[in-house]
C-alpha cells in the first residue's frame, strides 16, 4: 500500500520505484477528489500514467482541469462509483428527504446548493445519519439502556472515544430497516454494504467534442451482476487501445543481467578476432538464440555475463 500524506501534500516514499518496481499493473486510488487530483498529478509528472499503468479511481475528478500534454495518458483511467438508480422501481422517503433539506436551509443556508445540486454522496450521508439517530433512539428507549445508551468510554486522543454501549448500538443498526432518501436502508452483520439497493457504476476517460471526460461501460444494481448501461461504451485501454492490458509488470525497455555458462550446444563460446585485430567472445546455441526471441517479443534489453566455471 502506497500512502499520500495530507499534511504535506506529497507521497511517502519514491513512487516511481514503488510502482515500477511492483509485480501489479493495476493501481487503485481511494482519497478524496482534492487529493486524488494532486496524486494524479504527481504521477502524471512522473510518466506512471498510462499506457504502462492502469488506474481505478474511487472519486470523481475534472479531467480538464490537467494540462492538454496529458490527456493522452488519461484516457484509460477507470472511475468506480457508488449512484443512486434513477432508473430503478423503488421509491425513496421524500418526507424524510424535504425534511433534511429544511435542516439544510435552516441552519446552513449559505451553503445549500439547491436540491437538484446535491451529490449523491450527501443522499447517502443523511441517510446514513438517519440510521443513527434511529438505532440511537430504539436503543435508549429501553429502560435498561436509557441511562448507559450515551455515556462514552473517554480519551486523550478523540478517535479511541467510544460508547459504552457500542456492541448493543452496532447490533441495533445492523437490524434497522427504512426507506431513506436513497434507496431502501438494510444491513447484515456479515456485510460492510447495504444489502439491497445497491449501484454502483463504472466508467471509463475519453475524449469527446467537450474534451476529456468519464463515459459509463458497466453498471452494478443489487440483486443482478455487472452489466452493459442502456447507452453502451467501449472500453478505451491504456494505449488508447481496444485490447485489454496485462496486469502484471512488462519487461520493455528494462535492462536484464542474464548469467550463461559455456555449455555446448545450449552454449557455445568462439574467440573470434574483427576488423580491427581486437578479440572477442561471441557466443551460439540454444541460450543465446533463446534469448534473442525473449528479447525481440518482450522488449527488454539484455546485458548477457558469460560465467566462468569453477
């Protein structure tokens, strides 16, 4: 795992070692937009954009908002969200959906965006609110709990403050079912994820007549699979190809130091003199044939070291 420091905007560690150095291909970069531009950037600065590297985003970011020179390496990057389904047949809580929007206007009025302007993750985030003050109020009303239901466990450091009662409050969300303002609200105790009404989609960077931007390829809606969007999109593949890329390291352009030992036929070592009266050493046979296949398909340049038997 690869860790961006938010405190002073910048990798920790050297990230072109990191990447190229590493087995994968695939990189998966889950921060917040604002830092997820930064760390696009970075890498963007150091060519691990494209089309040696395939990155899966997990926040929306302006692809127009980086330099002309790159938007060939961008057009690739893959964009993984979780979406409300406007296309879906359940309905969602428009009482409770007006009535956090009054809350909004009443307490933060400056900034409320207007109701067609709320992102998806702020739907989710009151729905996750209400799930909250729903399992805290069905926790403390019983008699039993009324009293312990909101007593912390405190601490000097504010992450490790806890309730008291939090395995009680764990098992009563688990169990709280709703129709928030999303989607309807279900969980297990053997998932992260809401159960049902799930939707996630993934889409893809390409150029357009607006510039660079992400297009839809696939869509996942609990209880189905992934599958094709109404308005189908191909794939564009780091290269801006069509064929799918290797997820593990490519050998092009990097240079290998390969031991042989004289060994005939599968090595044979010859003397030979040049033009120029020097001598030198040539080597035939099967290896070094081997390797110039190897050579030509992959793309690596070979530094071949004739070891000397003992």
């Amino acid at each position: 795992m690869i860790e961006f420091d938010i405190d002073i905007f910048n990798i920790r560690g050297d990230l072109q070692r990191l990447l190229t150095k590493s087995a994968t291909r695939i990189i998966v970069l889950w921060a917040e937009s604002i830092y997820t531009s930064l760390i696009v950037q970075y890498a963007l600065d150091q060519n691990l954009v494209g089309p040696y590297f395939t990155w899966i985003l997990s926040s929306r970011i302006s692809l127009n908002s980086f330099n002309e020179i790159y938007h060939q390496n961008l057009i690739e990057m893959l964009l993984i969200e979780p979406l409300i389904d406007s296309t879906a047949s359940q309905s969602i809580n428009t009482t409770l959906l007006n009535a956090a929007y009054r809350i909004w206007q009443q307490y933060e009025p400056k900034s409320f965006p207007g109701s067609i302007n709320i992102n998806h993750y702020g739907l989710f985030a009151f729905d996750a609110t209400w799930s909250l003050i729903q399992s805290l109020q069905q926790l403390c009303s019983s008699k039993t709990n009324s009293i312990l239901c909101l007593l912390f466990v405190e601490s000097s450091f504010c992450f490790d403050h806890r309730l008291v009662q939090l395995k009680l409050l764990l098992d009563t969300v688990s169990a709280t079912e709703f129709l928030g303002v999303s989607s309807s609200i279900q969980f297990s105790v053997h998932i992260t994820d809401q159960i049902k009404d799930s939707y996630y989609s993934i889409k893809n960077a390409q150029l357009s007549s607006n510039g660079l931007s992400f297009v839809p390829i696939l869509e996942h809606s609990e209880p189905s699979y992934w599958r094709m969007p109404t308005e189908e999109n191909v794939i564009i593949w780091p290269g801006n190809l069509l064929i799918k890329p290797t997820d593990q390291a490519m050998l092009k352009d990097v240079r290998l130091r390969i031991g042989v030992m004289e060994s005939p036929p599968f090595t044979i070592v010859e003397n030979v003199i040049d033009a120029s009266g020097k001598n030198t050493t040539q080597l035939y046979g099967y290896v070094p044939d081997l390797i110039e296949l190897l050579q030509k398909r992959l793309g690596f340049i070979s530094d071949i070291q004739l070891e000397t038997s003992n």
